[in-house]
C-alpha cells in the first residue's frame, strides 16, 4: 500500500463529497416572498415536504411562547393564566402533542410503547395531578395492541384518563386488528379521540401545498368514520364512542347523507350494521368545533338542521396553534342560551361518562 | 447427469406446485352469504380486493345488456332505445369505459397512447358520426403530456368532441407536469371531465368494503378540485373548465367554505390566487348530479343556498351503470320550471362551449 505523500500525486477526482448548506445562509441568495418563508414563517428544513406554517412562531401562537423562553403549551402556570382563567374553562382535555405520535411510528414497536408510556406517567404528574380542571388522553403504540392494551389496563383507570387518542394518518382504525384497543378501552369508559397527524392519510403522498393539505383534514375524518361505522366496531364495542378531533364539523352533514344512502344500495356487504349510518353516528360519535368556519347564525343553523341534531358538536380551542379559536368569537354571536350550553359543555359533558356529570354552578 | 427413469428412485419431495381453483368450484363448500356474491353478484375473481358490485349483471344494470348478449352500453341502438328515447335526451355527452383508462396505466405510455387513440377512432366513427344527439371526450394517456397533447391536438378538434377525460385514482392533476394537456384543452376549446377510477387516491391503499369506497368517492373529487384551484390550473388557462362526473354534489358547500377559509389563513402560500376559491369553483368547475342522495326539496334548496347559485349542478345518468339516476325520479319532485331548466340542461349548455348553444325547441 502507498503512503498518504504518495497518494497526493494521484491527482485525486473525489466524484462524491457533500458540502452542506443551512437554510439560514441561503437567505442572501433568496427573493421574497421565498425568503421570508423562512426569516419569518419558522420554515421547518427537517420535514421532508415544502411546508411551512403561516405564524411567526410556526405551529404555535407567538403569544403563547412561555415567558422564559420555552415552547408554548409546555408550562400550566402559563397555559392556565392565557387560557384556562380568562376563557372560563370549567374543564379543559389535553390532547397531547408528542411527536411523531407512538401509533404513528412504524416500526420500533417497543420503543414507542415506552415512549407512549412515559409520556402517560408525565401527563399524569405534571398536569392532571396539578389541577383540577385538566382531563387527560391515554397514549399507546397501537401498531402492537397487545402492549397498547397492556398500557391502557395500566393508567386507563386513572380517574382523570378520559380517552384513549389515536392519531390519523395512514391506518385505517376499523380494522379488526386495533379491536383489542377498543375493547379496552371500553372496559376503563374510555372514549376514542382521533386527531390527524402527519405524514395524510389523503393523498397517500405529501400534497403540493400546505393549504391543500390543511383544507382537506376532512376528508381525512371522513375516511375514519366511514371506516369505523362500516367495520362494525360500534356493533361490537356499543358503549364506545369516538371524537373526531380538529376536523371541523360542516362536512358531516354531507357525510351523514351519502353514508345512509350508501348503507340502502350496499348493506348487504356489511350485514353486521343493522341501523342507518347517520343513526349509528348520532349515537357513538362527536366532532369538535375547531378549526370552525366563519359562519352566520342562520348558515350554523342550517348545519345543525341538516344533521338533525344539536348535540354532535363539542367545543374546541386548539390551544396553543396558530388557528386557535377563542370561545368568544369562534362560534356565530346570538345563538340562543340552551345550544350554547350544549356546544361549549354539556355535549362534551354526555359523551365522556368520567367528566364531572354535574355542572360546577348546578352542584 | 442421469436419465428421468433414475430420477424416478429420488422419491421426489416437491414443495411448490400450484393447483388452481376456480370460484365456481368453492360455491358447494360456502354458506351464505357469501355463496350469493359469487353467484349473485357478479364477484371479480380477477380484482386484488375484496370487491363486489350489489346488482346482479355487476356493475351495470342487468336490463342493460344487449339482447344479442352483448354488454351494457356497447350497442347505440340499443342505448337509444332504452335510454335516449324515453327520456327525452337532447344531448348526450359519452364518457367512455376503456378499462383501464390510458391515463390510469403507470407503465408502457406508448401502449398507453396508441390505446387512447384507437379509442377516439372508434369512438368517433360508431357513436359521435352516427348520433346527432351524442358528444364525446377525447381519451389521452396523460402519463406522456407530449404524446397526450399529440392526442387532443389529432381529434381534439373534431366538432362533437367537448372535453378531455381525466381519471382520478392516485394522481393530482394540478402538477406542473401535465399542464401541457391544459393548454391544449383550451387550444381546442375542451373542457376538462374527472371521473373516478381505481384504484381509490384516498386511501392510498384498497378500503375494506365496497361501501367505503362507494362513500367516499367525494373525498377523491375534493381532492382534484382543490389541487386543481390551488396549484392555479385556472388562473394559467383562463378560458378552461372543469366538470366533476359521478361525485355528486352534496360535497361541495362544505368544500367551498373550507377553501376560503383556508385561504383567508395561507393565500400567502399560493400568491398566484387572487381570488376567493369559491368564486374560483363558481366561475370554472361544475358537478354531475348523480349519484344523488334522495333528498326533499327543502333539502336540495339549502344546498344551492350554501354554493350562492344554482348554476353549479349538471344532470347526468351515469347509463347503464347500477346506479343509474333517471331524469324522472333523481331530482326532488316540485322544483321550479327555471330550476329545472338549468339543472337539466343549461348550466350544461352553458358549460360546453361546443354544444349547440340554442335549445332545439327554441331554434
């Protein structure tokens, strides 16, 4: 072998070295409006997809970055002073952030059951131990049911474990494989919350843009839905119940139709459904509010005639992203006393049997 | 090497030889009600889902086929008969069934293209030439923009061709990539026709049952129109169009309150869109009818109501599919005479630059 000196006059052509760049040094080298994608909009250069958020603080709302400089929705003190005290929450659901979600991992089972798990023990001590009004989401690594249903037995009792919170990306929750879970957490009077996660379901590849992306969460809800009520998991687990987190509410109407009109031409497939789709939602599933829609009294209420009924509809905040929706402006202003108390507490409160059942004025 | 006869003392252990089944010969060992998909229903052994049509001649109607024995929809006397005659159709507009579509095939374009070609001929010369009353859709294999635009250039001017047919399965039409074939469309003054096909884009993967399919279609169609509008296909061709075929339209409210909140938050995204997508969708896209939801005409009012106009619905059979939608029974019973004009044929006409632009009656 020759030495390095005797290497040198090889007069080398190495054909493969990488240089790297930081998105930060190619700002000099940008026009706007790209450029302030990323000066402005916490572009985010890990993801694998053009994606950008619209906020200065990316996902978050700038305001709610904590005071000392930690990533908002990390302190209660400071969640509870911007959120909780000045909105009246008598109740808030933590929804959890832990990204990626332990469900949404595909591989590494083990580790995101421990992850899941952690996760659990930290929600438990940090916020639902410390106060009262805070109610919590069991999360799992649904890709092994068996550990899932293992983690469920483990802290579903937990008084304060409301739901159990699968997140919506590329699974269909239907299948008989994730049964086990819902059995579960039937037997601990847990609910389902579902919430989209990343990478969509929709598309089974990144769309183009991130309004694309964020327009169409719905049809994304829709699919589990479809694919909830259709698998006959209400059927088999009948006092279970699902919350379709984020999604909004104004394509249920549509959905609601289409399904029983659906269920009249094709029962025959799915013979275990022995009732109309929009029945078999009305009784099992809810829909939160957020991100809700500029609507007007009368076009609010023509949703609600189309459903035909008042009580699918749960208020949300999304506290603290971006598109949060106050509770003093997100719903049309003039609704009548009676559906208010529906929509921002007491469909919430008939749906999870382990809230307070009684009203904090009323007790 | 040694002879057959010596291999015949190895006692020779095989452990892959495939005998084959036909379903025919599973039907004695199957209890219902599986055995009557198989006998029934028309079950597609050669489909890789699960996937079963509920009538009995599969995807069509058994009254459909032709008498000689021939499948529904090959025969135009047979079609006029049945389906133009009676109900009184001024103009039909053919959508085609080549299975797969050219533009479905992910491989071998040329195969693709000369396919999609001998298509226009025939459709051409045994329907378009020997029907006044009949219109077509130029096929293409979209996969090859070049070859595609080769395409509609050759017959797309051709006086009873109005649109260019897409399919909508895993690909999202608004890309840069086929652009090309929008500028030809307009070229030709054709609009652009969506239909569905297989498999699914949502999902990203087969559903479990037909009924999932069969419900969700909307959601593949508010994908297309959303990619469509916001990858700025209309703000490019000015003068193109787009009818979706076979989503229905009870989508479409939510869809357009959707967009333009969406766009209210992330214009800043797509800087190239400068108007509300909703009067985007209004100025260019328009929806076939069928399959319809039974609704009352309370119900189909508030619907219109919710889009701003009523010039967005276009009539449409969907012949001689199952679920066929009769002129006499889809619509709700009582709509006015100008409601009616419009949904049965003027907002088409007005749609299809190159239809007869006088109503036969009023010329």
């Amino acid at each position: 072998m020759k030495s390095k000196k005797e290497n040198q006059k090889l007069h080398l052509i190495d054909t493969d070295i990488h240089e790297r760049v930081l998105y930060e040094d190619l700002i000099m080298y940008l026009d706007n409006p790209w450029k302030k994608y990323i000066t402005d909009c916490n572009w985010m250069q890990e993801k694998h997809m053009p994606y950008v958020q619209p906020a200065i603080a990316g996902v978050d709302r700038a305001d709610a970055r904590v005071p000392d400089g930690r990533p908002a929705g990390t302190d209660l003190e400071f969640m509870s002073k911007q959120l909780l005290e000045p909105c009246g929450h008598e109740i808030g659901i933590l929804t959890g952030a832990l990204d990626p979600s332990p469900s949404s991992m595909h591989g590494w089972y083990e580790m995101a059951t421990a992850l899941a798990s952690a996760y659990n023990d930290w929600q438990i001590e940090n916020w639902l131990e410390k106060d009262k009004r805070l109610y919590g989401s069991v999360h799992i690594a649904a890709g092994d049911p068996v550990a899932a249903v293992r983690e469920i037995d483990r802290v579903g009792s937990h008084p304060k474990m409301i739901q159990v919170l699968l997140p919506i990306d590329d699974i269909m929750w239907g299948d008989p494989y994730y049964h086990p879970i819902y059995e579960a957490a039937q037997r601990h009077d847990l609910m389902i919350g579902m919430h989209h996660n990343e990478p969509p379901i929709y598309f089974g590849k990144w769309p183009r843009y991130f309004i694309e992306w964020h327009t169409l969460i719905p049809t994304a809800h829709m699919m589990q839905v479809t694919n909830m009520v259709f698998n006959g998991v209400f059927e088999k687990y009948p006092r279970l119940k699902l919350m379709m987190i984020e999604g909004g509410f104004t394509h249920v109407p549509h959905l609601m139709r289409k399904m029983d009109q659906q269920y009249k031409d094709l029962r025959h497939e799915v013979p275990w459904i022995k009732r109309m789709p929009s029945d078999i939602i009305k009784e099992h599933i809810r829909f939160t509010t957020q991100p809700l829609e500029e609507l007007t009294k009368k076009e609010f209420l023509q949703l609600i005639d189309q459903m035909g009924t008042d009580e699918l509809i749960c208020f949300s905040t999304d506290y603290p992203h971006w598109d949060y929706d106050s509770p003093f402006e997100a719903l049309p202003p003039n609704l009548d006393e009676s559906l208010q108390r529906k929509l921002f507490s007491e469909n919430a409160r008939a749906f999870y049997p382990k809230l307070p059942q009684i009203r904090k004025e009323d007790a």
